[in-house]
C-alpha cells in the first residue's frame, strides 16, 4: 500500500515538474563558493532569491516583480521555462582608474519567468555572481504581448537579516548634496532630513535611501547596495520598510506619474550588493565596473587625467563673482592668465574658469531658460585671447557649463557649444544643473535627466571633450564603456564649507564618504583648501578639518581629475603645495591598508609610469595613532618618503593648520606610527629612487 502510493506520488511530481518546465529550485555560486544565490517560486508562482556568504543568509527570501501604467503588473503567477548557467573570467584594463588591470570572474544563472496566465508574458532574472558580490538585472525580451511599457514601479525587494548599522542619505530625487546619516535600519526616516541642500528644489519620499547605501552587520559583514549601468532607465532610491527591514526598489519618478518608459526588447540596470568582511575590501572591489559594458569609444588618446586650478573658490567665498555687473567678475582675462601662469609655473595640466558666459546675473529664478548660451563670453573676457595664451605655456582651458538646470535650452545649444570646445581644442568641459529641472515635471535622476546626461557624454565625446557633471546622475560604473566620463560632483564637496549655514562638512564626513559614494566611482570633491578659516571673505564659515587631512583627500578620494582648489595666493610660498603637485592622478594599483566606516580610512596607491606610491589616511573628529606597514612596497628598495602629517598640537577648529613635514628613507619593512590630531590626517608621498 505504501509502495504503491510513493509510486502514484513520484508519477504525479514527475508530471508536474515537466508540465512546469524547469524545476523552478535554482542555485549558484560565486567562482571562489562563498557567496550562494537560491531562487525559488512561491506557492503563488512569485520568484523570489536569497543570498548567502559563507553559510549564512545575508539577504532572506526577496521577491521581484513589475507594475505598469494601463495593463496588469507582473509579479505572480509565473513558471520557470528555462535555467541556464555561464561563467565567464577576464582581465581587462583601464585607460585610466585606481588600478591599471581589472579581473572580472563571476558565474551567471539566468531564469526565463513566464506568466502561466494572464498574457504570458516573459523576463529573465540574470544573477551575476563574483567574489565580491552580486548583480542582477531583468530582460525583457521582444514578445507578442508587451510592446511599448510604461512601468510605474519596479518591485525588487531585498530583505535584510537585522536591523543593521547603516551609513546613509536620503533618497532624493534631485539631489545628492546630503550628508551622511548613521543609524540602525529601523531608525531611517529620511523626511526629516530633507532640508540640507541650499542650491536645489529637493523631493525625497518617505524614508527612502539614495544608493550606495552600506550597512554592517552583528556578525560584522559589510553589505553596499546600488546599481550598475543605469542606461534609458531610473534611478534607483531604496524604499525603506522599518520594521520588517526590507528595502524596495523605488524609483526616482516624474509628475507625469511613471518611472520609465520602454519598448521590448530592454534590459534593466544591475542591481547590486557588494559582500565584504573588510570595510576597505568594499572599495578595492571592482563590482560595478565588472557589470559594465567595455570601451566603446575607437579614440581615447585624447582622454587624460590631469591636475588642475580654477577661478572658482574665489566665488564660492565671495572674494569675486560669477556675474559681471557687481563690478566684482571672476572671469576676466588678467585674471585667467594670472592663473594660467600659477598653473604653468607649478606644472597643473588644466585651469577651470566659471563664470566665462553672459547670463550669471540671473542665473538662478524663474526666468532662467534660454539665459546660458555657452558661446558667448562676457566683455571683459576674451575667450580666443585666454586659450591662446594657455596653449603658449602648455595648460589647456577648461570650460565650464553651467545649465542653471534649464535642459531643454541646453539640448538645444549642445551642438553649437561642443563645437566650440572643438573649435578651440578643449577637451574638458564642466557640467552643472544647478536648480529646478526646466522642463517642469521631471526631476534630476528620472529617466528623462539619465537620457540627457548620457547625451550630454555621447555629444562630448563625438568633440573629443571628456565631462565632469557637478548636480549629475550618479555614477553606476559608465565609465569603463565612455571613459570620457571622467569624474563627477554628487555629494557634498568643499563648496558647502565656503558658504553652508549649517557649519559646512563635518570632520567625518570624509570617513564615510570613501565607503558609501565612492563606491559608485570618481569624485570631484576639490580638495585643496590651505586657507582653512577663510576670515577675510567668509568668517562665519571654515573647513573643518586640518591642512593634512586636506592634503590626505588627493589620495583617499579617487578621481583622475583632481583641483587645487584654494586661491593661488594661498599656495604660493607654501611648503605643505609641494605634495599636490607631487601627488600622482593615475594609479597602477590601490590598497585600502586599513579603515572603519565614520571614523578613518588610510588608503595607499601606487603612480603609473613612476612606481611612486602615495598615501593617505584621514580621521573623524577623534584622534588616533595609526601604525602604517609598509610592505607592499617593492622588495630591496629604498623610498624616499616625505610624510606631511598633523602636528601634536593640531585641531580641526583650534588649530587646523598646524602641520610637520618629515623626510626620511623607507624600505618595505618599515612601519610608520603616526598620530591624527581631532580632524586630522597624512598624506604621504615614497618616491622609488
Ligand atoms: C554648483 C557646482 O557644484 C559648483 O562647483 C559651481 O561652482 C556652481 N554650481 C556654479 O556653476
Ligand atoms: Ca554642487
């Protein structure tokens, strides 16, 4: 009797399991086995995934799904039709970035969902799983049933393990000039903090988290959640649920009341989650790149890092101005050339120069479509005049667009503007959107903003001029596929000290910085500031950190463009200006030698072409000894180190601008022991002999 109904079971689950297709149980791994992907159909036919490190569930039963303007959400009822594993390892290299060689080695698992009514209509869930993480994406391929879709929202759930310690910023639609919050998950409540931008019109819903947003866990794993290549989509905020602690995807919208639109077939950007042990291995790993497409660009030989001074503080501390009729203009040509010789005189490669273009006299307001035009400078500016004279002592100018937000006035002129950086033999151009998006009704990371800025890219690079986007989209790894990407702005960089009436960039904020926004990709924080309380243009303002920990950023902060930023005047004469012009711009390897999130990060990388390393390492508003091994430098050599770092009697608001230089002979047995004052940090530089 038994025997008989075990055989009518195994009959019946054997129909099932081929009238379904696949089985619908799936797993896969990581190449090295530590991380572990288990999806699976729910009783109602709902996919779901979980992900384990070593063992140990780190994110429970999540389940994805779609809604859609005008016709039913995909989310339940599905079978499995198909399963199919890849693997793939590859070594590529980087024109430019933190290091010269990328290895990319994951195993690939996607599932072919199919409604079993409704219309049956397909996606595929592809996981991408590496050592360091995870990716996954959906693609929709071209089918009968869905054409054209206006998707209203993405339902990708992550369901966290704890409540745990997370480093975070609110998930705004416009804008990324937050600072950092720490908090437990069930704590998030991000409407409360929506007022930290002076600049821009913010909407942020409730208690949503901008990505990268990372956590550690009881059991101290690091866990970062973004996206790689956001491409013709949303960005992607996370939706915070308190008390069960489960992130949802929520995109960033529009007033017309969708998210995206698309037609079939298209592919979604990665979702991804960087697993890590160490807080440094977060930024040594090279997950979102991985997940991006290679090089499309056939010339790249005019794509450089470079170091570079601008006429751009002096505004932001009000010594001089953007507009002309103040009487007080920035951007004349005796001040251009001023510092064009500074930059020659001290070998920077390029000089920024704002407020270049008419139109800075109403530039924020109401009225400000059609104000910029890009092309026409102002009359005590003479444009040929400046690039001519830059040319002759080999610096190169770069220009500045600011669009004041007013996009559609902006797509008109791009041609006409890249045409003149051509023209001119500019190859870099800083963007700005400064302000409420022109059109009204969209927002600066909806689908319409991620279409113009990688227009924005592509019309830049057809001129052979790389882009550096101040109010930008985030980074989500484009660079590795248009390498003209170079950097961006994207959080809150040294401007709020100049002029934040909330007291500027606390001393932590670098501490986080590294583990959360730079995970994304380059910065353009412009670092740099010697003037560290600035009382004669701004004395209610200052930088709250030391001059170390200034010079510490143009090593922790990773950008193949990086400013001096403070006033010549500031620099000239100055013994700590040495390390900037020293410091290199591209690097052959990076190692985060040690660090914890929200209280320092010491981080050394070594020059391409020189074999030069650099150092740096800052620290919150503690002080603390850190002790540097300096082993990863090469076997039998000697270095030649010159170690810029606090002095005893240092302080981030007492006294920031106490600082020692120390030059000694090191070898990769040595270890350096060094004291970060309250605010502090060090910066290094080992020169191979
Ligand atoms: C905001 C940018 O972040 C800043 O660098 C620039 O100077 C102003 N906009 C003006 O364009
Ligand atoms: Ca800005």
């Amino acid at each position: 009797m038994f025997f008989k109904f075990s055989v009518v079971l195994i009959v019946l689950m054997t129909v099932f399991i081929v009238g379904c297709g696949y089985e619908p149980y799936q797993e896969e791994t990581s190449p090295d086995k530590s991380i572990v992907i288990q999806t699976n159909l729910d009783s109602e036919g709902q996919f779901y995934y979980k992900v384990l490190y070593k063992g140990k569930v780190v994110i429970d039963s999540s389940t994805v799904g779609f809604e859609f303007k005008n016709i039913p959400p995909m989310k339940n009822g599905f079978e499995i039709l198909r399963a199919k594993k890849q693997s793939d390892s590859e070594s590529y290299e980087l024109p430019w970035g933190e290091q010269r060689y990328v290895e990319s080695d994951y195993n690939q698992l996607k599932i072919d969902l199919r409604e079993k009514e409704n219309l049956g209509r397909k996606f595929s869930v592809i996981f991408r799983i590496f050592n360091d993480g995870i990716g996954f994406r959906y693609d929709f391929p071209k089918q009968k049933n869905i054409d054209s879709v206006v998707i209203t929202d993405e339902l990708t759930q992550f369901r966290l393990t704890g409540d745990h310690k997370v480093w975070w910023t609110p998930g705004d639609w416009d804008i990324y000039e937050h600072l950092n919050n720490t908090s437990k998950i069930s704590e998030i409540d991000a409407l409360s903090k929506r007022s930290h931008s002076s600049l821009a019109q913010t909407y942020i819903p409730f208690n949503a988290v901008n990505t990268p947003v990372t956590m550690k866990t009881e059991d101290g794993i690091y866990l970062s959640f973004h996206e790689a290549n956001l491409t013709d989509y949303a960005d992607m905020t996370l939706l915070v649920d308190t008390e069960n602690l489960v992130l949802t995807s929520g995109l960033a919208g529009n007033d017309l009341g969708y998210k995206v639109e698309q037609k079939t077939p298209f592919v979604t950007p990665w979702r991804t989650i960087q697993i890590a042990e160490r807080a440094g291995d977060l930024i040594e790993s090279n997950l979102i790149l991985n997940l991006n497409e290679p090089n499309q660009l056939a010339d790249i030989s005019w794509i450089k890092p470079m170091k570079y001074v601008g006429i751009w503080w002096e505004m932001h501390l009000g010594k001089s101005s953007w507009d002309m009729a103040s009487g007080r203009h920035g951007a004349t040509t005796e001040n251009a050339k001023r510092y064009i010789d500074f930059a020659a005189k001290h070998g920077f490669d390029g000089v920024l120069v704002e407020g270049w273009n008419t139109g800075w006299e109403n530039w924020i307001g109401d009225d400000r479509e059609g104000i910029f035009d890009f092309v026409t400078p102002y009359a005590d500016y003479d444009l040929e005049e400046v690039v001519s004279y830059a040319n002759e002592k080999g610096v190169q100018i770069i220009m500045h667009h600011e669009t004041s937000a007013a996009v559609s006035t902006y797509e008109q002129q791009l041609d006409t503007a890249f045409a003149l950086c051509e023209r001119l033999g500019i190859h870099a151009v800083k963007t700005g959107y400064v302000g409420q998006i022109i059109p009204d009704g969209y927002y600066h990371h909806g689908q319409y903003m991620v279409r113009h800025y990688r227009k924005v890219l592509l019309k830049a690079a057809e001129h052979k001029v790389m882009v550096n986007a101040h109010e930008p989209i985030k980074d989500t790894g484009i660079r590795r596929t248009f390498p003209n990407m170079i950097s961006r702005e994207g959080l809150r960089g040294n401007e709020f000290n100049a002029w934040s009436s909330d007291g500027g960039n606390p001393p932590e904020h670098l501490t986080i910085i590294p583990f959360t926004r730079m995970l994304s990709g380059p910065i353009d924080f412009t670092p740099g500031i010697f003037d560290i309380k600035f009382d004669k243009y701004k004395p209610n303002n200052q930088v709250n950190t030391t001059l170390a920990h200034q010079l510490a950023l143009y090593v922790v902060i990773y950008s193949p463009i990086q400013m001096a930023a403070d006033l010549p005047e500031n620099y000239e004469g100055h013994p700590a200006f040495q390390f900037i012009k020293d410091v290199g711009i591209n690097w052959d390897e990076t190692k985060v030698l040690e660090g914890e999130i929200g209280e320092f990060v010491t981080i050394a990388r070594k020059e391409r072409e020189t074999g030069n390393w650099f150092i740096g390492s800052v620290t919150d508003e503690n002080d603390r000894k850190i002790t540097i091994p300096l082993s990863f430098l090469g076997k039998d050599k000697t270095y030649r180190a010159m170690i810029y770092k606090d002095a005893e009697d240092a302080h981030w608001d007492k006294n920031p601008t106490a600082y020692v230089i120390e030059n000694k002979e090191v070898q990769n047995t040595d270890e350096l022991k060094i004291y970060l004052a309250p605010g502090g940090g060090v910066a290094i530089s080992l020169f191979a002999n």
